[in-house]
C-alpha cells in the first residue's frame, strides 16, 4: 500500500514538472495583430546604432522655425494612426512634426543586447535626431512615459528646447512616493478609471513572460524572439489601456507596436538614473502640462511638474483619461495650440 503511496506521488511529481516545464519554456502565441510597415515611414541610421523609424508631416503655409518632435508613451510603446492623425492638425499652422519610434518598439529595429533599452539611450537617440531635423531648437510633446524622456533631455539639453509640453506625464524618476498622498484640487473632481492597471497585468501575466522578464532584468539575455514577446505585450497593451479612458466604450482595441525588451529593461532602468530635478530647477522654459479628469497617474505626480517647470501652463480636460487625445482630441489639440501662439 505505502509503495503504491509513493508510486503516485512520485509520478505526480514528475506530471506536475513536465507541465511546469512546459508553461515556462514551449513558446507562445498569442491572438493580436500583426505588424505591419506603415506607408510613408522613414528610417533613420544613428550612431548610437539605433535604426529608427519615424513619420514626418510637412508643414503647411509659412513654415515656424522650430518643429515638434512627438514622444510616444511606454517604454515600449509605438506611435499609433491615431496620434499621426491627430497630430497633423498643427501642420496646419506652420509645424513641421516629426513621429518616431523609439529603439525596440514600432517600425523601429530591436536591439540584440537588451542591455542597451537604457534611459540614456533614449536621450542620446533623442539628441541625435534633433540634430537630424537641422532646427536651433525645437518643441517636445511628451506622452506619459514620453514626458518622462523629455524631461531627462531637457535636463541636459535645454538649449535645445523651445518649448515643452507634457500631456499626462508619469512620474519623474527617481519617485519620490511620497507624492501619491497628495491631495488634488476638489474643483477637479478627479475620477478613477473603471479599469486598473493591476487588473490588465493580471489578466494578461503567464508564468513564461514572468519567467522571461525575470531572466531579461537578472541575466540581460533574451529567453525568448522578439516576435513572441512583442505580441504578447501587445495583448498586455490591450488590457492595460482599459485603464486610460472614462468611458469603456472607447478602450482602444490590440495595435501592433509595442516592444517588450524595451519596456521591461527602461523600466529597470530608470531606478538606477541620476535625478535630473536639480538641473531643472531654475527652469524658465515654457511648459504645458495636461491632465485628464479620469488620468490614472496621482495627482502628487502631475503636480512636480507644475512645481519643476515654473513658467507652466496647467490644461485640465474633464470627461478625458490618460489617453486625452482619444476621448477629447478638440480639447487635446485646442489646448496644444494654445500654448503655442503664445
């Protein structure tokens, strides 16, 4: 009896491994769209290494001095249709506007050393290609994990930036926690989203991604091909974005573009940067900040920039999420341009 016992247990052991096993290492697929090469995109070769793609919508009448540079949100994250569309509206009033993918996400190439996802990358890809646009200066918009790279440019290239404007901006690293305890204006009567970003994480998690981000951040090697973990992270995008919206009925639906290894590596990443509030302290360049009613970032987080960048405008869109443009895109654009006639 105690010898059949031990039989079961001993080949339950061995099931359970195999079928652990299997969920860790067999690859994945996963239902999403696939990528593909928009029309019209360029490419630029930088010497960082970085192959990088863009869209560039020529301004229109008498073109302004200084071009807008668009900084997409993540890290990972891709420029979508949407933001081209919307965006090309301020060609209409003499912009020159530039759309890029930043390394390992979008039209852009991955990079084969995980290591190189750093912030600094990003910076140095980012002075680069102001350099490329062939302007003294230009005018960043920043997009949540965009704002963040803004600023970090900002901070050792200001005279470089003509203006800046950062539309739902995530916290500045290092965080500084405290900030989440801040108590908003009543007069905004912020909302929560339906949606939080822990619950999409949940859904979308498997115990082979967990595995892969783990050896990507402790062995800086690739477990995985870009191809699987890309889609995966377009199915996490899709789950998280449920967040970024008031209404549920305009979640945004699965878009091929995000990259993995570059999200999970910036991230880590950015808890080992150098602050860069100290040379921004002084700041006097003009900054727009915008926040909308159901913004899944705290308030204390939005509320730094306001106190970093004192000659600040300050626009808050009611009935909008941290994606503004895709639930108030005349209030989006209004406030934009706005601030840029003055």
């Amino acid at each position: 009896m105690k010898r059949n016992i031990f039989r079961f247990i001993k080949y339950s052991l061995i099931v359970f491994l195999v079928i652990f096993l299997y969920k860790i290492f067999w690859p994945r697929s996963y239902n999403v769209p696939e990528p593909q090469l928009r029309g019209g995109t360029n490419f630029w070769n930088l010497s960082t290494g970085s192959t990088i793609g863009y869209t560039f919508i020529r301004a229109l009448g008498n073109k302004k001095d200084f071009p807008i540079i668009y900084l997409h949100g993540g890290p990972g994250g891709f420029v979508s249709d949407r933001d081209i569309r919307t965006l090309s509206t301020l060609a209409e009033d003499g912009y020159d506007i530039y759309l890029y993918d930043q390394i390992g996400s979008g039209q852009s190439a991955r990079l084969e050393n995980i290591n190189d996802y750093t912030v600094d990358r990003h910076v140095k890809d980012l002075k680069e290609i102001v350099s490329k646009v062939g302007a003294e200066k230009v005018i960043l918009i920043g997009q949540s994990w965009g704002a963040v790279l803004a600023t970090f440019f900002t901070a050792d290239n200001s005279e470089k930036v003509e203006k800046i404007i950062l539309t739902s901006p995530g916290p500045i690293y290092p965080v500084h926690q405290e900030l989440k305890n801040v108590t908003p204006p009543d007069s905004f009567h912020l909302r929560t989203p339906f949606y939080s970003n822990n619950q999409g994480n949940e859904k979308a998690n498997n115990w082979r991604i967990k595995t892969i981000a783990l050896w990507a951040t402790k062995f800086h090697q690739k477990l995985a091909a870009d191809k699987e973990v890309d889609d995966f992270a377009t199915c996490l995008n899709f789950e998280v974005n449920k967040s970024t919206v008031c209404d549920t009925a305009k979640i945004i639906k699965a878009e091929a573009g995000s990259g993995f290894y570059a999200a999970v590596m910036t991230f880590k990443n950015l808890g080992q940067v150098q602050d860069p509030r100290p040379k921004l302290k002084n700041s006097t360049l003009p900054a727009l900040v915008m926040k909308g009613q159901c913004d899944n970032q705290k308030w204390g987080f939005t509320n730094e920039y306001l106190v970093l960048f004192r000659n600040h405008q300050f626009a808050f869109i009611p009935d909008a999420g941290h994606f503004i443009s895709v639930e108030q895109p005349e209030s989006y654009i209004k406030s934009i341009k706005g601030f840029l006639s003055k």
